[in-house]
C-alpha cells in the first residue's frame, strides 16, 4: 500500500513543491490548509500565508496535482497558543518569536495529531530542513540549502515526532523549487515569499498589540550610568538593538540595551554595549537521544544569525551558553538553537543576558 502524507499547504511555492515531490514519488498524498481568520490587510501585493487567497491559492495547486484538499478553521488555535503569547510576551518586556509557536502548537502539534488520527503516515511541510537516520536514530538537521535554512524555527520538534515528519524540499535549494514549481505549471510559481509575522496585518507590531490592549505605560529613558536622557511611550514599543525612535539627542548613536520591567526604564548605550558573552535559556527542547549536550557546540541567538562556537552547561531545566565571542543584541524571548556540525541538539527560550562589563 502507499504511505499517506498530508501536506500543510500555506499557498505558497514551497509547500506546493513538497506536495508536487510527494506525489512525484508515490505517496498518496492530500493537501490540507490551516485557516487562521487572518484579514488580508490593505496590501494587496503583500503575500501572506493561510489568508482568504493563500487557501485559493492551495486548492488551485491541488486541482493541478489531481489531489484532494480540506481546510481547517485553526482561528481559535492561533488565537490561544500564539496571539494571546505573543502579546503577554511584550508585556513582560520581551520580544517573543511567534513563528517558533507557531510551528510547536499547530503544524507540529495539532495538525500532526490530525494527521496521526486521520490514519495518514506523515505530516509533510514545505519547510528547508531535513530529518536524517542513523539506524533506528533521527534527527533534526539543516537542509542542502543554508540560506533557507529554517531549523531554528523547528526545534520544538518532539524527537519522537520526527519518523512522522517529511520535510521533502531537504535536497534542493530555492532556485531548484522554484524552477520545478514552473515546469510543472503550478499557479504559485512566480508567487513572491511571505516576509511578515501572518496575523500582524498592521503597519506594526505595535499598533496589533495595542489593538489587543497592551497599552504601554510611560517611563524613563536612561544611559548606562542612569543618567536621564528622556522618556519612553512604553516599554512593549522598543526591543533590544533598537536605534530609531528613540526621541532622544545625542552626539552619537545610541540603542537600546535592556528593558528594566520592574522599574520601567528603558537603558540605551553606545554598540558596544550591546555585545555580551552569554544567555541562560529556558522552555528547551532537547532533541538528542539521551538528552545530553556535548560541551562545545554552535548556537544561533535569531534566524538571520551566523551560528557561534559556544560552550554549554545543561543546569537542570535551564541552558546556560557561553561564546567563544561577543555576540550582539541576545534579546529575551527570542530563541536560541544550538548545533553540533548539521545536527540540531537543542532550543530554548532566551530568558536572561550574561553581560560582563
């Protein structure tokens, strides 16, 4: 019998390739669309996924593929796992990563539950990263292509889930998908990629929290000796390495550094204040086998970031990770993921900035 996928398809060029190679090599294959109530906005040339034209979009790319597709009103779900999180983390001061929530509650928590229910094999997505074997051992591992790589984003992964994940794009870069996405005329080929966080539909973050009724208080603005150097609208407005928007003068450029929650200050400094040498994490995933980490590893502090030689220290239910060197803007409620080589050992929430100064 053939093995059962169902492919999360957003719309997008991506996920209708992975759906293209799985039926291409035999899967039986059903694409399924996770509706998250999410308005288009004003922005008609924005391309955002799971909207009202996304899930057109995906069942075009069905009705070219000759397979059947089903959506799923997942509203409720965003709200309650990621929105609701999303603004609660601003209100403690931290920037939250809503993708990373994203991906741990709905695609590769309830969807694969769906699909696990629904007698199919796998959960198959268009994402670029790859799940490698080692006899009865997988792991999660970074794809052919580096640029695209999204493993960051993927290591809430429960590593007993991975047999059941297929991420199909692994072996090809971009350009190659793309390229397969026109020979094979699917509707979405030249469609551009979706840059923004999906449910922000605003000109900002900002003005979406506000909307949910995060109102930022009012407080001081400080440089590294506590000196005032004006007044901030709220701490929810300004996150780590921020240089605009400040209102304040200075003969040289100033970013913010930290956020005081319990004072309300934000404390602004030269650049090289924004360097520190290490985090402690929290909320981790481990995804080795037998939950250790090896001492030296790699770690990524955000998504567009180079991976930095560090040393790990595994204190009970925290991470603590020193680099080998300074790195730049660490922020709380981002992610950290950490690598041995292609392999991804471990993620957590940053929860605390190790400075030395």
């Amino acid at each position: 019998m053939k093995k059962k996928a169902l492919v999360a398809m957003s719309g997008g060029v991506d996920s209708s390739v992975a759906a293209l190679l799985l039926k291409q090599n035999g899967y039986d294959v059903v694409g399924i669309t996770m509706c998250l109530g999410v308005a288009e906005g004003s922005d008609s040339e924005a391309a955002r996924c799971c909207g009202a034209s996304a899930i057109e979009d995906a069942r075009r790319v069905c009705g070219r593929l000759g397979i059947s597709h089903y959506v799923l009103d997942y509203s409720a779900h965003l709200d309650e796992k990621v929105i609701r999180k999303f603004v609660a983390e601003y209100r403690r001061g931290r920037t939250p990563n809503p993708c990373i929530d994203c991906n741990r509650y709905l695609k590769f928590g309830n969807l694969l539950a769906v699909a696990h229910s629904t007698g199919f094999d796998f959960l198959a997505t268009g994402h670029y990263a790859e799940i490698g074997r080692e006899g009865e051992e997988y792991f999660l591992k970074r794809p052919r292509d580096r640029v695209k790589d999204q493993t960051y984003f993927l290591y809430p992964i429960v590593r007993e889930d991975l047999p059941s994940i297929l991420f199909p794009l692994a072996p090809f870069t971009k350009e190659e998908v793309r390229s397969m996405a026109q020979t094979a005329g699917l509707p979405v080929a030249e469609k551009a990629e979706s840059q923004d966080i999906c449910f922000v539909t605003q000109k900002s973050y900002r003005n979406f929290v506000q909307e949910k009724g995060l109102e930022g208080k009012p407080g001081l603005i400080v440089d590294m000796e506590g000196k005032r150097l004006g007044e901030h609208k709220g701490l929810p407005f300004y996150t780590i390495g921020q240089r605009s928007g400040l209102g304040i003068s200075s003969p040289f450029p100033l970013y913010v550094v930290s956020l005081d929650v319990s004072t309300n200050i934000v404390v602004v400094g030269e650049k090289k204040n924004l360097y520190a040498k290490g985090l402690v994490a929290g909320d981790l995933n481990i995804l080795t086998r037998d939950g250790r980490l090896p001492p030296v590893a790699e770690a990524k502090i955000r998504y567009g970031k180079k991976a930095a030689c560090c040393t790990l220290f595994l204190l009970e239910d925290k991470l603590r990770v020193i680099f080998d060197e300074a790195q730049e803007a660490i922020t709380p409620g981002q992610a950290v993921v950490c690598y041995k080589e292609d392999r991804v050992l471990a993620g957590g929430v940053i929860e605390e900035v190790l400075t030395w100064r």
